[in-house]
C-alpha cells in the first residue's frame, strides 16, 4: 500500500468519524430539547406562554384542539416547535422539528 491509499483511507476515516460525532451532539441536544419541552405535556398553556411567549402562529387541528407553533432558527437552521392544548387549555402533547 502506497503513501497516496494509506492518506485516503485515514482522511475517509476521519470523515466518518467526525460525522458520527456531529451526530451524537445533534441527538444529544433534541433529547434535551423533549426532555425540556415535554415537562409542560400535562401543564395549563398559561405555562407554555410564560415559558415561551406567544405563539408565532396558531391554528385548530382536524380532532377540533388548538396547535401553537413556535419558530425561531439557530446558526440559521430553522427550528419549529407545536404544542396541542386541548379544549381545558391543557397541553396534550409537544413536537419540534429542526431544534438543535
């Protein structure tokens, strides 16, 4: 094996090795974001408010429960959070798309 293989292997190597890396980060960052945001699944949407403001868009779904979606973007990737509040202003689950 010459000098010339040996450096595309080692090169193809830490490519992969350093997108296995950005991987992990991303992953680790959505956990956290579930983790964060899921805590309010159960909470009045007054909470959702005072943590997050007000909604940059809000609609009712097909099943008749309000949708709040949050946007914002971050290094500019775009990050969109949805929260259903059922009829008892209660939030009944919490999505995010993008998020890192």
């Amino acid at each position: 094996m010459n000098f010339k293989n040996l450096l595309i292997i080692l090169s193809i190597f830490f490519i992969f090795s350093g997108c296995q890396t950005i991987k992990n980060k991303s992953d680790s960052i959505a956990e956290k974001e579930n983790k964060k945001y899921g805590q309010l699944v159960g909470k009045k949407m007054n909470d959702l408010k005072i943590e997050l403001g007000n909604p940059i868009e809000d609609y009712v779904n097909e099943s008749g429960n309000k949708v709040y979606v949050y946007k914002t973007k971050k290094y500019g990737i775009p990050c969109e959070r949805k929260f259903e509040i059922n009829k008892k202003n209660i939030i009944e689950s919490f999505t995010s798309s993008g998020c890192i």
